[in-house]
C-alpha cells in the first residue's frame, strides 16, 4: 500500500513535536505507513482531499463539519485535550456594561482567529442561529491571534466583548471585570477524517490503533455519528433564517440546542 498523508493545518493545536509524536505512535500501533504534510490555512482542506481522496486529515471540527456534508471525508477518530476531565464549552464574555446578546450590537469584538473553534466559529455561529448578521451586528472585528491575547484586549479596552472557551475564563476574570454572556457546548473535539479513498481497512486499523495509544494529555476515540451535532444544529437555524428570538439574558446552550 503506498503510503497515506496526514495533512495537518496550521490552525490546529499540535506542535511540530506532538505531530512527530503522533505519527510515531499511529505508524507502530496501525503498521500503517504515514506521511505528514503541513498546511498554512485548515481552509485549504476540502479542495485537497477532493483531488486527493485517499488522504487523512487532523481537522477542526467546523471544516471536520464542512468535508463530511461535501461527501469528501468522514470523521473516525476524534483527538481531544481533556480539561481535568471537563468538557469545555465556548463562551462569550463582555465588558461589566453588556448584560446579554441583545446589547452586543454596535460592539467593538475580539476574535482568537478565523478557524478557532471556540474563539471563532461557534460563537459565531450561535449567532448566525438567530438570523443575526454578525458582520453588521458588531462596529468592529479584531483577530487577536491567542486566546491570552482577546483576554489582554478585553483587559486593556481594545475590544468590549471576546470569545474564547471555558477552561480560560479563572484568567479572564483575573485580569478584568467581566460578565460571561454565552456559554455554548460541549465542543466537539478536532478529528481525524478520512478521505472518500482511504481503504475501509485502514480506517479501521486507525481507530483500534489510536484507542490504545498514548500520547501525552491526548485522548483518542472513535468518532460517533452525533459527535458534530452541535455544528449542525446551530447551522440548521442559521439556514432556517434564524426564527428563535436572541436571549435577552446570559444564555447557555447545551449540544442538543
């Protein structure tokens, strides 16, 4: 068999060790062959496992969500950073003055990055759920490129509101007065997909091999059907046209919305 590539983008959260690490424990516990080639942006994905089906791909979960309703690649281990056991959910949180989602119009945010699943997507998707435009919702947008870095804006009064996930809110709240005002979860995990080509077989030597594999904090398992629910379910209202009313008070948002 010739040897199958790991396409690995640079949104995602593995460093150039763990990745090494990682291809180390996928060759010796799946005695496949792999190859690991980086990319400079995750929305390069759909595009090369088209013309390249017979890939893998480490994804985030909102491209994850994109390759598996294009029919090019179908989720089968999912890659997670356990938080002492908790789920993380991602958040936004405001200046003191914003009580809730009705008062984020006419607001200066804070992004993490244009593929940052809690930092980015969800959020905003939570809000394109009810019909919001996001891109006329707020006065201005600003990537920040970390999470430290929307907490040290939200800090300092760059921005009014940032989204970022959970396990960062102790240090939210220590360098600033802040108010949470969403709390959207549990996050599904990156995943591992595999392209339309990639043999049936080596699929499944994936999963077996991975389950028993250790790597550092890193958790592994099969990828179940409902594991991208919340995606589709927040994208769901947000093709509807959005008819829920946005709360006017701080909401949660479990995986089932």
């Amino acid at each position: 068999m010739s040897p199958i590539t790991l396409l690995v983008p640079a949104a995602v959260q593995p460093s150039e060790r763990v990745v090494a690490a990682w291809l180390d424990v996928a060759r010796e516990t799946t005695g496949l062959d792999l190859a690991v080639a980086r990319l400079s942006s995750a929305a390069l994905l759909p595009q090369i496992v088209e013309r390249c089906p017979e890939t893998i791909a480490w994804a985030p979960p909102a491209i994850a969500f994109v390759l598996e309703r294009m029919g090019l690649a179908t989720p089968v281990v999912t890659m997670s950073l356990p938080d002492r056991g908790r789920s993380r959910s991602a958040v936004l949180v405001a200046q003191p003055g914003i009580r809730n989602l009705t008062e984020l119009a006419d607001r200066r945010v804070g992004w993490v990055s244009r593929f940052s699943t809690t930092g980015h997507d969800l959020p905003r998707l939570y809000l394109e759920s009810f019909g919001v435009d996001v891109d006329a919702l707020f006065r201005s947008q600003r990537f920040c490129g970390s999470h430290a870095a929307a907490t040290a804006a939200l800090a300092c009064g760059e921005v009014d509101v940032i989204a970022t996930h959970s396990g960062a809110l102790p240090r939210v709240f220590e360098a600033t007065l802040a108010r949470l005002v969403v709390s959207i979860g549990p996050v599904p995990s990156d995943v591992l997909v595999a392209g339309v080509g990639v043999p049936a077989g080596a699929r499944e030597h994936l999963v077996q091999g991975l389950r028993a594999a250790p790597l550092g904090n890193f958790e592994f398992g099969r990828a179940s059907s409902g594991h991208l629910d919340l995606l589709e379910s927040l994208r769901r209202h947000a093709f509807d046209g959005g008819t829920r009313t946005l709360p006017g008070r701080c909401a949660t948002v479990a995986a089932r919305p």
